[in-house]
C-alpha cells in the first residue's frame, strides 16, 4: 500500500511532466500541423500567426492549473470546474491550430479560425517591401479596391522568398517597391 502513489501524487506529477514538455508542445505543434496540413507546393512562405502559440499555451496551462487543483481538492463541483475547463483547453487548442498565412505563387490567403480571405496577385496593386538593416522587413500591400495588409518577415523568410514574391508580384502587373525603413 505504502509503494502506490496517491491519487494526489499522480495529479501533481502529471501536472508537472506537462509544464516541463509544454514549450515543446507549444514550439512544435503548430509548426507541424501547419506544415503538414496546409502545406501545398503553391507556398512561397507559410506563416504561423503568434496567436496561435499563445492560445496553445493558454489552453495547456489551464489544464495543469486544473490538474493541480485536482490534486488539493476533488469534490463534485471541482470535477464539473475541470470538465468545463478541460473542454474550453480543448477547444482553445484545436483554434489554436487553425490560423495561418500563405503567400502563394497565385494568392495570399488569411486564414483566421473560420472565416478565409483570399487575395489574387492580380487584384494586387502595389507590394511595398521595407526593412531595417538588421531586423525583418515588413510587406505592404495594396490592392486595386484600395485595401491594405501587412505581413511581417518572420524566419522563414529569406532572400529566396523576397525573390519569388517579387517575381509573383511582377509577373501579375504589381509594382514592388523596396525600400530602407525611414526612422
């Protein structure tokens, strides 16, 4: 009897073996389902919004606050409190999952939980790159409707895909500014 671990003890290593692998969690998973679920060849760069990492961290630490209160005190109102929680967690994390930004060699597609805005390169306008010496550019694009997004460079961003953007954006008729970042 003295060899088993409580109920108790089980909550409380459980909660911390997540809190240890959680940044892997965080780091890798939505880098690997995007990668593999919305990878298409078309891709010039597919970028990961940092939303989706925070709900993912957000979702996994309300499962181990959980698990901790478990472990002080189960009654029937604190298995009804982790069950609401543990299915918000789940939830949190599937929209985690479900945000990415592709720029294409024939669209640029927001993806945003349920709702998808897809930009040709042919309703681009102007594609204005700018940078700082030593940090990421950002891109500003304008289309013929006179709407305007940003995308910041992020990582996988490198001197291969700026070029394959201004070959799209050239290709498609849009002028592509590229300028030094005026402070």
């Amino acid at each position: 009897m003295l060899s088993q671990l409580s109920p108790n003890a089980k909550l409380f290593i459980f909660a911390i073996v997540l809190l240890l692998l959680s940044p892997i969690i965080v780091f890798m998973l939505p880098i690997t389902i995007s990668q593999t679920f919305y990878f298409s060849k078309d891709n010039i760069v597919l970028i990961i919004p940092t939303n989706n990492f925070t709900m993912l961290f957000i979702a996994i630490m309300l499962i181990i606050l959980t698990s901790i209160m478990l472990g002080f005190k189960r009654n029937k109102y604190t298995y009804l409190m982790t069950i609401i929680v543990i299915v918000s967690s789940l939830v949190l994390g599937y929209f985690s999952l479900l945000n990415y930004t592709a720029i294409q060699k024939t669209q640029i597609v927001f993806k945003e939980f349920h709702h998808q805005t897809t930009y040709e390169w042919q309703d681009i306008k102007e594609v204005i790159y700018e940078y700082e010496i030593g940090t990421v550019g950002t891109y500003y694009f304008q289309t013929n409707n006179n709407e305007k997004f940003v995308i910041r460079e992020n990582g996988q961003f490198g001197s291969e895909e700026r070029s394959r953007i201004y070959n799209a954006a050239y290709l498609n008729g849009a002028t592509f500014i590229e300028r030094e970042k005026v402070k």
